[in-house]
C-alpha cells in the first residue's frame, strides 16, 4: 500500500517506549520511534494515523501564519500592539528612525532594534510598575517591589518571595491592557503568593476585567 500523501514526515528514533506523532507549524510531522520498532512497523503506524495528521495539518494550514519581524530597513516589528517601521532615513511611512546606514547587514539593524525595544519595554514596564503600585496602594498594604526584564521562552512574568519582579520583554510587543494584566498579576503576588482563591479574588478587587486581557494577551501571541 504505497498511497501518494501531500506531507511527509521524519522518523526519529529515541529511548522512548511508544511511538509517538507530533505535528508542528514549524517541523511538520515527526514520529518518534523507540529503538525496538522497525521502520516498517512505524510507516504502519503512521498510515494508521493518517486521519488525525491530517486534521492537525488542517488546523495549521486554517491558521494565519505568525507574524516573523524581518530585520531590514523599511520593516516592522511590534510595540504596544502596533507595527513600527524602522529606517535608517526619514521617509514616508517610517514610525522609528534609527542611526545606521543603508548597507548595515541584518544582524547589526537587529541589534539596534532590540537595543531600541529592550529600553522602551524597560521604561514602559517602570512605569506602568509604578502606576499599579499607586493604584493598589490606596487600598492595599503592598511590600515593596523592584523590577527587571528579561527574555523569557515560557511566561509573561514571575514575582519571587523577596518582591522581585521579572517581566518577560516581549510582553511590550502587545497592546497596553496586555502590559498591565501581567504587571498586576505579578503585584498580586506580593500579597498571594499562589494562584489561591484569595489570589483572584485580590486580581477581581485590583483589575476587574483582568480575564478578557488575558485572554487577549493570549490570542495575540499566536499572532505576533
Ligand atoms: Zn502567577
């Protein structure tokens, strides 16, 4: 049975003890094979499977593709929700004007785009920071906290015992609410050091619609 499939997948064998099929935007289908399993047995396991690959590949081919910043001048990338156009010149349509010159290679203007980026999030963070603190401290006893950002692969923010806060600067690439749900989040934590009841309650209290940006923060990082 040699069916002619639009996709192809890679076998990779490992000391894992089943088979295994992961379908991805970026890899494609992998199948990950114990060592005991011949390719034959695994090709089968495949075909048996051919239905469910296919729906995922679906899902991902439905899915708009996630916007990538390409670093050559007269590209964008994101800040608070909107795309900025970064040149070396002042023309038309240019938001960011950054000093370098027409032939920098893209790794040098993707320096200096994360340079820009790495401080405005650093000074959008603190003040934003600050503004919650105010707020919440008309109402609540808050321990204080300091700040710092760094690039985190797996969340938005964490807050650790001695009232340190790390935001993840990627999180300045979405729109403000998106900024403060994490920033309160993490203010939160000085009080409720858990994701208690007493926690959310305390977010409810503090930002009463934190839910929906949440959910909007979500939403637009599989987006950007
Ligand atoms: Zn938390």
């Amino acid at each position: 049975m040699n069916d002619v499939r639009a996709w192809q997948y890679s076998v990779k064998y490992s000391r894992r003890k089943t088979i295994g099929i992961y379908v991805s935007a970026e890899s494609g289908v992998e199948v990950r094979v114990p060592h005991f399993v011949s390719r034959r047995e695994a090709d089968d396991f495949v075909a048996s499977k051919q239905e469910w690959i296919e729906k995922q590949l679906a899902n991902f081919a439905s899915r708009p593709a996630r916007f990538e910043p390409c670093f050559q001048w007269g590209e964008a990338f994101y800040f608070l929700g909107e795309k900025q156009v970064f040149h070396w010149q002042d023309v038309a349509g240019v938001d960011l004007v950054l000093s370098g010159k027409a032939d920098d290679p893209t790794d040098k203007i993707e320096a200096m785009v994360q340079r820009w980026f790495r401080q405005q999030a650093l000074t959008l963070f603190t003040e934003r920071h600050d503004w919650w603190r105010s707020q919440m401290g008309s109402l609540l006893d808050l321990p204080q906290s300091t700040l710092q950002q760094r690039s985190m692969k797996r969340r938005w923010g964490t807050c650790r015992r001695n009232g340190k806060i790390i935001l993840n600067s990627n999180l300045a690439r979405y729109p403000l609410n998106c900024v403060d749900v994490v920033i309160v989040h993490e203010l939160c934590h000085l009080l409720e050091f858990n994701h208690s009841r007493r926690f959310y309650h305390l977010m409810d209290q503090v930002m009463p619609d934190w839910k929906q940006h949440d959910e909007m923060l979500n939403r637009l990082s599989l987006l950007y």
